[in-house]
C-alpha cells in the first residue's frame, strides 16, 4: 500500500485516472476459507465468473482458469452456483 | 466603465446576459425558469430557435437539475452555462457546492434575489450569500453593461488552468436585469476569438484516458481535496486582473476585483456590492462638490475577496461604512464580516484558523502550536508526503 | 439468447468494475452491474448515485471502475446523465469527439435514488427523451446507511425504520411500481428483470436498452445478504424465488407494448419466498397470519393485473436448471 500524499500532488477535483490508482487486495477479508477448484470436473459453463462479486474468477479466453484470491473474499457463491462441484470451499491458511 | 454611446443598444441586463452567451456559444445550456433571470434564458432560447445559437438547450425539470447536468456536462468536456436567482440557487445550493469541488468551470448568471420567506421576487444579495462558503467565484456587475462585460470575461476566468471553477456573474434582480440601459456589446468574432476553446484536464468523455470523477473520501483525504480547492480559489484574482487587462484592449473597459472611487483623501468611505455603487457614486459626487472627504469602495470580486487590496485602498479612511444587502440573523452581516477581517488581519490580535475538515482529528500538539502562534492557517493539513 | 461467452469477450479481460472494491462478500450488486454493461456493445460511461454502489467502489484514492465514472450526488444521477447526454450531443455535432465512438450512457442508482429522491430527476430526464439507460439496482431498502425503508420495500418488510415490534408488522405500505411508472413516461424501452438465474434475461433487456432511440429505464432487483437477512450463498436461489413466486415479475414495455417475458410453470406461494428472509421473520408468528394472506392476496393482485396488461409473453426462456444448495 502506498502512503498518504499531500495536498499538492493531488489532481484537480479528487480525479482518480485508472491507468494510476491502486487497487485494495481484500483478498485479507477471507476469515477462514477459500474456494478451490478441481479442473478435472470444470465444464467451462462460466457462471463462477458471472457470480463473483469481485471478478475474482480468472479466464483464458472463454475457459476458467483460476481464482484470483487477491481480490476473493470467501463468500463462496462461486461453489454455490457450481453445477459439476467443482469448486470447493477449503482451509485458508494465508 | 464607459460605454461608447455610438456603439450601444439598449439592453435590460438580463438581454445583455443572453447576448454574451450567445456570443460565446456554450455546449450546453441546461435551463430552469425562476423571476427575474428569466429573461436570460428565453432570449437565449429564441437565439437557439433562431440557429443563432448552437448549444443544447436543456429544458430541466428543477435547479437541483440544472446544476447537476451542468456539472456532468462541464466535467465530460463541453463549455456548459446556466443562470438562476434566490430559490433556485437555494434548491442547487447542495451541487454548487460539489460544482466548485468537483472543479467544473461552469459559468451561471445569478439575478440577485432575496431568499424566502416571506416569497419576494425582487433584488437582495441573501443568496449569494447562501453560497459565499461554497468555493465558487462571485464576480458583481453595478450595471448592464458590465453584466455583459463579466460574462464574457467569466468562462476564461473560470477555465484557465490554475483556477478551474465555477464562476457566478451577479446581476441584481430588477435594477440591472430588467432594465434598459444602453449597451455596447463587442463583435461575435472578437468574443469567439477572447473565449477561445473549451479545455478540461480530464474530460469524462476521452475514451482514451479513463478517470473516476466525484469520489467518496474519508478522513485521510478529504482535508487536502479541500486545500487544493482553496488554493486555486486564492489564486483566481490574480488571474481575474490578467485577464481583465487583456479585456480593456478589446473593448475599452477596465475591470478589476475592486474600483476604489474618489477615495483620495476620504475620510469616510462606505463600501457595497452591485447596483447600489452607482447610485452611490453619484451621492459621493454631489458631497465632494460640497467639499465633504467621502469615497466609494466598490467590490467585483466578492469571491475571492481581495482582502490584501481592500487594506490597502483604506488605509488612512477614518470611518468605513459596509452596506450589505443581506443579513445574517444573529451574527455579523456577511459584507461588513468579509471586510472587518481584512482590516483586522493585520492588527496583532487576531487571526484565522481552519481545521477538522472531513473528520481530520484535532490533536493537542495542534492547539499548542496554535497557542503558541506556531501553526499554520491550515491546521492539520499534510504537506509533505506520509510514508506508508 | 444470450451466452454467457460472449459476455465474456465483450468485457475482454477488463470487467467494467473490478475487484478492490468494498461491497459486502456475497452483495448482489456487481452481477447486476457487469451483466448489464457486458451486454452491451461498444464503450460505456456510467453515472452513480450516491449508494452501496459508489460509496464501495470509489473511495479515493482507489478506483474499482474500468469505465469512465462520474457521481455527483444522491437524487441527481438522472440530472447528471443527461448532462454528459448533452455534452456527448453538443460534442459531436460540432466535430469536438471521434465521430464511430458511439457510446452508451449508463446510470446506475439504488432504489432509493431511482423511486424516492431520484424519481424526480429521473422523471424529468424520461421525459425529456435523453439517450441514456438508466438501472435501478433495487435491493428494497437505503442499504448503504444501514437498511432503511424506502419506497421499494415490500409490504410487510422489516427495516430500521420500519422495525417489527409489539404494534408493528414492518412496512405498512406497498411498494410504488416505479416500472409502471417509468413507462407512463412513454420511452422507447422499460423492463423488469433480475440477475442471479435469470441473468439472460437481464442480459437480452441490456441490450435493447442499449439500442433504445431515447431513454430506456431498467428496474433489477438485486438481493442484499445483510438487508435481507440471509447466507449469501442462499441469494441466486431468493432471486429466483421472487420471480418464480411472482412478486417480481420479469417484463417489458417496448415501444409501449406490454410483453411478459417470463412465466414460471407454477407459481411458488409466497411464504416460501418470505420464509428465508430474517427481514420477515416476524411475519411467521402466529399473530401475523392476517398480514402474510394479504402479501399473498397482493402478489395474486398484481400478478393477474400484469396478465392482463401484457399483450403477449416472450417465448419462454430456457428454465434456469434447478441448483442443489449445499
């Protein structure tokens, strides 16, 4: 995280531009668990990815390819909506 | 402020107002009727029907509106005006505020009008008053003729890169927006050419630099938004007094944030906004033929109050007279308020804080340095960087 | 029908709104948001409402939005959108923007700055037919300062300042129909729909809402764990439960044509759609029989009301496949 910048370094208006604003990691929200998915049962149906509160759902083009667990916050709706059980709820040890 | 009588038309302000914007041609001209600006904005209206004007004209549904969209409209990249009086600004009173912090050079005629209740429709200065702290700049014309004048001076003031806020033209109600007095506008190409382009640092609608406008902020920051806001409103009369030099060339006229009148060797100077100065000017005249040492102070630039220059022209006066056209119930009038503090800043007794913008602690080390003449104006403010 | 993939390459690998941001685990929200503007075709420029939405998503100096975002105020997002309309109007006719940029503006608010203190900038923006979509992620209550009622929360609901208690059942009015209401306003397009399993039809309406020539208005209800008392992973089967139930029912009005388009196969009894809730808990005691009959007998109201107006239903949608909920 960066530190606090004084008043003059700020743009005019309070405008953040994307292309230089940073991005919280509450991926440290998770209180115990973590999703966890098994390739091997993931038909690519994407609705993990759709779900997400958090776009933490990571894609490779149109496949799942990970969970981005800088920004997941366990609420665990991506193994409730998916239709094979691939994805898992697990110990969080981070 | 002479006006070249071969040149003049006979304008009510309001009419001079609308003929400046159309001269200037804004973007968007988001629009909502209230006595006694009306006039403004259905002669800009038949100018639009006319094709003499090009801008969207937005026929909103209440002032809140009207500034909102005037906001959005400024911030997404186009040259955005509108004008209101007393109940409006009053309605907006809660987007001015963000107008001015958001940094949308908007530029709003503002036809002076007492404040209910009980309904008035004709002229005081309560509702310039209603927004005095709201960051926005408050430029005050004495007669038709300089309505038309600080219109066509406000977008540039309002835009330049240093200053970028919103700036009210005040015309007061009746006295100058309904009556006729002559007028002498200057060309359209030579408005065109004074007005120039319309340029924000980070219009919403460039695809290719993608912002986020109009944040939430908590403690950590809410304090230096609002510091970097004051420092452009300080800077804004300098820059208003450029500009005012480079208009003279073009049309004649000299503006300024103030007009000291006969105040050389007065002795009593009484001190006012808008229209009352030119009638004051003429009671000033027939005293000092009678060998009375009275003056006039008048002020243009109610914000930022040029208080440094205020000092100056009355050093030496005896007795200052402020006449406010507005009242603040239980406390000082807002104009003598504004001019008692810049008389009185330089005597050793008193001075000015601010602090706890936005939820930023007061802590005792702070009231110390204050006790101690230690602290700066800002009290709390970072200045430096604080490391992570 | 839309699929799912091709959400999918229209957000390209960056979703309008990012994770980073401070919404709830689990808020309904962000479904409603990308399956709304990845549904639609070409750039997008979105306005806020002061809310759940805003507030979580833009605490300076973070951004979770890839999208140019303005937020002005809380009633105003209405009034701010049609000002960026004007401007983007005013731009292009005079040459100031790259001519194929044809982009959509797309206002967001809850409920409260769509049916209470929005309605009016709403309203007036409607009428005057600006080029925009404005949603209404309705949750049914003021989430974002802590669960008040607003003018969306259902009869009967507990809120904090609609509590339940020794005299109280909650709520004691019914929700306004701000879909009926947008319509009256005779815009090109206005519907009803919901994420969630029926994300399809969201996507569809976000689409014509997009290509709409003027307004179009889109109401979605999006469920909230916290304001509605409930595991967030209970959320995709409760919106499902109000459609399939029919206290919201999915519809649009096209061209003031009333069209259903969706019509559940058998209509859930509203109790169960309430039962889950902790916000109707106290309906379920056994001196509150009386009011849950009469939600009953309103949703009935309402629902053959509705039959009545649509001219047609949509030719129905494949059924969300029913979910095991662990």
């Amino acid at each position: 995280m960066r530190g606090l910048s004084p008043w003059t370094e700020l743009a005019p208006g309070g405008v953040v531009v994307r292309d230089e604003a940073e991005q919280p990691k509450t991926g440290d929200w998770r209180t115990g668990l973590k999703p966890a998915a098994d390739l091997s049962r993931c038909v690519d149906c994407l609705l993990c990815w759709l779900y997400c509160p958090d776009s933490a759902i990571l894609l490779d083009g149109t496949a799942f390819a990970g969970i981005d667990l800088d920004y997941c916050k366990g609420c665990e709706l991506c193994a409730a909506v998916c239709p094979t059980g691939a994805i898992e709820m697990v110990g969080d040890d981070d | 402020m002479t006006t070249e009588l071969a040149r003049a038309q006979l304008l009510t302000g309001g009419e001079a107002v609308a003929e400046a914007m159309r001269q200037i041609d804004p973007d968007v001209v988001p629009v909502y009727p209230i006595t006694p600006q009306t006039p403004i904005i259905q002669t800009f209206a038949k100018f639009v029907a006319d094709g003499r004007a090009r801008g969207e004209l937005v026929d909103v549904e209440s002032e809140h509106s009207a500034m909102s969209a005037a906001v959005a409209a400024a911030l997404a990249g186009a040259r955005t005006m509108t004008a209101t009086s007393s109940q409006g600004l009053a309605l907006m009173a809660e987007i001015v505020y963000i107008a001015a912090s958001l940094r949308a050079p908007v530029v709003m005629a503002l036809g002076n009008r007492a404040l209910s209740g009980p309904i008035n429709i004709h002229c005081d200065h309560s509702d310039s008053m209603l927004i005095r702290d709201s960051g926005v700049i408050q430029l005050f014309a004495e007669n038709a003729q300089e309505a038309y004048d600080l219109t066509v001076i406000a977008p540039r003031l309002a835009e330049h890169p240093d200053v970028l806020l919103p700036v009210l033209v005040c015309l007061d109600g009746f006295t100058i927006t309904h009556a006729a007095e002559p007028v002498a506008p200057l060309d359209d190409e030579a408005v065109r050419a004074f007005v120039g382009e319309y340029r924000v640092p980070h219009a919403l609608l460039d695809l290719g630099r993608v912002t986020t406008q109009g944040p939430f902020a908590m403690p950590d920051y809410y304090f230096e938004l609002r510091r970097q806001q004051a420092a452009a409103i300080d800077g804004a009369n300098d820059v208003f007094a450029e500009l005012c030099l480079e208009y003279e060339e073009l049309s004649g006229r000299a503006y300024g944030p103030l007009q000291g009148y006969r105040l050389e060797g007065a002795e009593t100077a009484l001190v006012c906004l808008g229209s009352s100065a030119g009638t004051a000017k003429d009671v000033v005249d027939d005293l000092r033929a009678d060998g009375a040492p009275v003056g006039l102070l008048k002020i243009c630039s109610f914000r930022p109050f040029p208080a440094e220059a205020i000092q100056a022209l009355l050093a030496g006066v005896e007795t200052v007279a402020v006449l406010d056209r507005a009242d603040s119930p239980g406390g000082a009038p807002p104009l003598f308020a504004e001019v008692a503090a810049a008389l009185a800043a330089g005597a050793p007794a008193l001075r000015s804080y601010v602090y706890g913008l936005g939820g930023r602690d007061l802590h005792p080390a702070d009231i110390g340095d204050v006790l101690a003449g230690a602290a700066r104006h800002y009290v709390g403010v970072r200045s430096e960087p604080c490391p992570a | 029908m839309p699929r799912l993939k091709t959400l999918v390459r229209n957000e390209a690998g960056t979703p309008p709104l990012r994770g980073g941001h401070s919404l709830c685990q689990g808020c309904g929200i962000p479904m409603v948001v990308r399956t709304v503007l990845d549904s639609i075709e070409g750039p997008t420029v979105v306005v806020s409402a002061t809310g759940c939405l805003e507030v979580a998503t833009t605490r300076y100096p973070t951004t979770a939005w890839n999208v140019p975002w303005l937020h002005v105020a809380f009633e105003n997002a209405a009034a701010a959108a049609s000002g960026v309309e004007s401007a983007y109007c005013a731009l292009r006719r005079r040459g100031g923007l790259p001519q194929e940029d044809e982009l959509t503006i797309v206002a967001f608010a809850g409920d409260g700055g769509s049916y209470d203190i929005g309605l009016q900038a709403l309203s007036g923006a409607l009428e005057r037919g600006h080029r925009f979509v404005f949603v209404c992620y309705d949750n049914q209550a003021y989430m974002n300062t802590g669960v008040q009622r607003s003018g969306a929360t259902p009869f009967g609901a507990a809120t904090t300042t609609s509590p339940a208690g020794e005299f109280s059942f909650g709520k004691l009015q019914q929700r306004k129909d701000l879909t009926a209401i947008a319509a009256a306003h005779h815009v090109p397009y206005v519907a009803q729909s919901a994420a969630g399993p029926h994300w399809q039809d969201l996507s569809r309406k976000a689409a014509l809402a997009a290509k709409a020539d003027g307004p179009a208005f889109l109401n979605v209800l999006a469920d909230c764990p916290l304001g509605w008392g409930h595991e967030a992973t209970l959320a995709p089967a409760l919106v499902n439960g109000a459609v399939e139930s029919c206290i919201w029912p999915l519809y649009e009005v096209d061209g003031g044509r009333w069209r259903l388009t969706y019509r559940p196969e058998k209509r859930v009894p509203i109790a169960d759609w309430l039962r889950p809730q902790k916000r109707f808990a106290h309906l379920f005691r056994p001196e509150a029989a009386g009011v849950l009959d009469e939600i009953q007998r309103q949703v009935d109201e309402g629902w053959a009301a509705l039959l009545e107006r649509c001219e047609e239903t949509w030719p129905a949608v494949a059924r969300p496949r029913a979910r095991r909920l662990r």
